[in-house]
C-alpha cells in the first residue's frame, strides 16, 4: 500500500493509536476473525457493504495505491468462487467511482486450511487473474499447520505468474528457523512482519532482496515485537540497501490504526522528515504487485507532491 500525503497533512504527526486499546496478542486476535466476523458478513449485501467501507476508509486517508486481502471462502448464499467475484466487482465499481485510489486483490491461504483449500485457492486467483487479482498470501495463526503442505501450491502460483507475499516470522516457536528458511525458497516477492528472525534467516532476506511489509502499530498493541515504537525493527531494516520497506496495516478495525497513522509513528519514532517518507513510500511503490503502469502512477503522484510539499531545504 503506498500513502499520499495531501495539502493539508500538518507539520506534525497526529497522536498514536488509542491507549485505551487493550493488548492483544497472536492467541486472542485470531479468534475475532474465526469466531466473530466471518459469521456476521454472511450474505451478498454484508459482503459488498463492508468491503465497501474499507475502500472508503482508505481513500478519505489519501490512500492511492491499495493491496487489498481476502481469505475466500464460502457462505449459505455464495460460493467462494462468487464470493471473489463479489469483492473483485465491488472494488471495480468503486475504482470507477473516484480518480484517486487504485485497489487490487490478493488472495490469502490461511495456514489453518487444508492443501485441498490452497489449490482452490490458486485455482481461483488464476480465474480471476485478468480482472484484478495480482498475487496470494500465507496467512493466519502462525502456531498452526505445516508450510511443508503447501509448498506446491505457491510453487504453481508463482510458476502461473502470480506473486507472493507470507506472513514470515510473526511469533516465536520450536521450528520457526527451518519454516522461514521452507517459506523463503518459494521465492516470495514480499514478506510481512518480519519479527523474530534469526540472523540467518535475515542474512538470506538481505540475499534475495525480498520487500518488507511492517506494521508498527499491530506489532506494539499486540506485544509481538520488544521495545515499544522506538525498539521495532523498522529501524533495522529501513534505509538498507537490500530490501525496500512498505508500512501497511494489519487490520485497522481492530487496532485502529490508518496508514497515515503508520508514517506519522515512523516520522514520530525514527525521526524522519518529510523527504523520508517520500522514499520511504518510492520504496513501496517499487514493491508493487500491480505491474509497471502502477508503479509508475505512484511515483508520478510522489513525485508531484514532493514538489509541491517538501521544503527545498529538505531535498
């Protein structure tokens, strides 16, 4: 996802999520998907409404390159493949609605699935590949299932064009070191969290060049990384040669944290000026899953804004 900050975006950051949001850990946010929302969006019209809502949330924060997530699945009155279709002609009228925002699909696979669900997953991002679907993802609780399972559906995934992006490294557990080093020979083009990594499994991202997707206010709220905001390992990674870095967010309804919100507590936490966080989001943009036609939109619209926002003292 890549942010474009407006005219009106204030010299100084806005304040950092709600205190009052209590902790969640890995074992206590999963649930809130499994046992809560997937059973209140059932029907066509839930479906379209809530994704709806999202698209809106990130175009009134600026947002104008999005990579949208979706786990398919199946409900009383839709099959998955439906299902997809519903989200993908949603985001297709809302991208026809408004100049600003661009919204593509990723498919998630959700590690607590079975291999049967993988390959039906793929099946269907490959169905869907020339109306907006641009990659698939490893998802859910990482204490859950062996990666092993699914090597050969992101294998087939990236052989039929498709990009791939894991949650890597997101808690610690027995195993973890042999399922990154699994995880990174599937030659993912992005990996998400990033937190307890050994320094051999950094040293082989640093090799393969892989974009990072962090999140500094999901890893804090929810204790997965140390430290606080000044101790993430944003700090480690930004400004590298090897790997670009995209802040993004991990499930804004929970942790109440917008993308703005994410550059602000990286502008706030690691002192960066606004000449920055123009490189900061050039390096998203050449993250992107969505080709070079958008890429270089993103970097058109960074481009003008730096003109137009950033002292000349800065540049």
């Amino acid at each position: 996802m890549n942010k474009d900050y407006n005219r009106s975006t204030p010299p100084l950051p806005p304040p950092n999520p709600p205190s009052y949001l209590p902790m969640l850990k890995p074992p206590s946010f999963f649930p809130i998907f499994t046992t809560n929302l997937y059973h209140l969006l059932t029907t066509p019209s839930d479906i379209k409404s809530s994704t709806l809502s999202v698209l809106n949330s990130f175009a009134t924060d600026n947002v104008t390159h999005l990579e949208l997530r979706t786990t398919p699945r199946s409900t009383a009155g839709l099959t998955k493949s439906a299902y997809v279709s519903l989200i993908l002609s949603t985001i297709a009228q809302h991208n026809a609605s408004q100049p600003r925002l661009r919204t593509y699909l990723i498919l998630s696979i959700d590690r607590r699935g079975t291999v049967v669900d993988a390959e039906d997953t793929v099946d269907l991002a490959l169905q869907f590949k020339d109306q907006g679907i641009v990659g698939v993802d490893l998802c859910g609780d990482p204490t859950r299932g062996d990666v092993r399972d699914f090597r050969p559906a992101f294998v087939r995934a990236k052989r039929e064009g498709l990009k791939i992006t894991v949650h890597f490294g997101e808690v610690r557990r027995e195993g973890l070191e042999e399922e990154l080093m699994e995880i990174l020979s599937w030659g993912p083009e992005r990996l998400g969290h990033v937190i307890c990594l050994s320094e051999g499994v950094k040293e082989e991202v640093r090799r393969r060049g892989c974009g990072l997707e962090l999140c500094l206010s999901c890893n804090v709220l929810a204790e997965m990384s140390e430290g606080g905001y000044k101790g993430h390992h944003f700090g480690g990674w930004w400004g590298g040669r090897e790997n670009g870095v995209a802040l993004s967010t991990d499930d804004v309804g929970i942790f109440e944290s917008e993308l703005s919100n994410e550059y602000a507590l990286a502008m706030e936490h690691f002192y960066l000026g606004r000449r920055d966080v123009v490189a900061l989001s050039r390096q998203a943009a050449g993250m992107t899953f969505a080709g070079e036609e958008a890429k270089q939109r993103i970097l058109r619209l960074l481009d003008d804004f730096e003109k137009q926002h950033v002292p000349e003292e800065e540049t």
